[in-house]
C-alpha cells in the first residue's frame, strides 16, 4: 500500500527530512537495524531520511552506508573485565596455578589438587 501523502523525498512537509514510505526509500539507504545486521554502526553521520509505514504512525531514521563505520567488537573494558572472569575459572583456588583451561567446577581445585588429595 502506497501512500503518497508520506513520499516526501524533499523532505517540504517533515521538516527538511527527506521522507519515504516503507519499502520505498532510494538505495544506499539503511536502517540502524539494517546496518547492524552487516556489522555496522551509523557513526557521527547525520540522519540522511527517514521512512515511514503504518500509515505515519511509525517512523525509522535511515542513515548512509558508505558513511556508516564498522562496529567496534567490545571495549577494551569490557575485554579486560572478560580476561579477568576468564582467568578466575582458569586459577585453582587451592595452590593459585593459573591453566589454559577452566578449573572443573565439580572439583574447584586443579587436578594435580585433586590428586594430591587422593594420593
Ligand atoms: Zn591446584
């Protein structure tokens, strides 16, 4: 259903917001949604237009792709507090050894712990 009272690719009745119906906005144009499936963000770009569907009741900004830039994958924050949890479940908490791999949980100890328990 097209509706041409919302095609308004001059943007004369929104504002100076280039304005399309769903479906119908010009190439190269995406969605935050749409670029975040590729990997993308929109960056610092300005807002190019926006879309509209449900008869205006709802409206999506759409934003350039080839300005949009790669999403960063995580912070290094994040990165630190994610080595941090890592390196807890690879440390026994019994002699302190760090290991490549996770301390079994059943045990809470490292192995050679676990051994020398039972030996
Ligand atoms: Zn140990």
């Amino acid at each position: 259903m097209f509706r041409t009272e919302f095609d308004d690719p001059e943007g004369i009745r929104h504002g100076g917001l280039p304005t399309y119906n769903y479906r119908h906005a010009p190439g190269g144009l995406y969605t935050r949604r749409q670029l975040a499936d590729e990997g993308l963000t929109p960056g610092r770009q300005p807002i190019a237009a926006q879309i509209v569907w449900r008869c205006g009741q709802r409206f999506a900004y759409l934003y350039r792709k080839e300005l949009a830039v790669p999403k960063r994958p995580a912070t290094d924050a994040q990165l630190r507090a994610l080595m941090k949890a890592w390196v807890a479940l690879c440390t026994c908490k019994s002699c302190g050894r760090e290991y490549g791999y996770y301390i079994p949980r059943r045990f809470g100890e490292c192995l050679a712990c676990v051994e020398g328990r039972s030996a």
